[in-house]
C-alpha cells in the first residue's frame, strides 16, 4: 500500500515552476499540487499554470519513497 505526503511549498517565478516540473517528471510516482479548489499534476506545465502562485501550494505525493524526491525540491518547501 502506498502511502500519501503532504507538505507545502511556494514556487516564485516561472522557472521554479519549470524546474519544478522537470523534477517532479522524473519520479514515477504521482504528484499532485492544489491552489484553493483546483488540484493539478504536479508534471504538466500547462496544469502549472492555472495555479495561483501569490499563495502556497499544497503538495501530495502519492509514494513511500519520498526521500530522493524531497532534497530535490527542498528550496521549495516551505518550512
């Protein structure tokens, strides 16, 4: 059984959204980010996009293996 993680993190410009995606495409697990009532994968830019980035960003990932993933966006967690 999988297990879900929940953290939120603040992506600034757009290329932390698109570093953000290019990170996120390498895991095969899913990703998901939610901005008020809209949740998108967290691997499709054009998903990116409709988020509403003056705010924080709820992020699930959908593994048990977190970890590898986690430093990577470390910049964007919000602490």
């Amino acid at each position: 059984m999988e297990s879900i993680t929940v953290v939120k993190i603040r992506l600034v410009t757009i290329a932390d959204l698109y570093n953000f995606v290019a990170i996120s495409g390498k895991y095969d697990f899913d990703v998901e980010l939610k901005s008020g009532r809209y949740t998108v994968d967290g691997k499709s830019i054009m998903g990116m996009f409709c988020l509403d980035l003056r705010e924080e960003l709820e992020l699930t990932a959908h593994t048990d293996s977190t970890d590898p993933f986690f430093a990577e966006i470390e910049a964007y967690i919000v602490k």
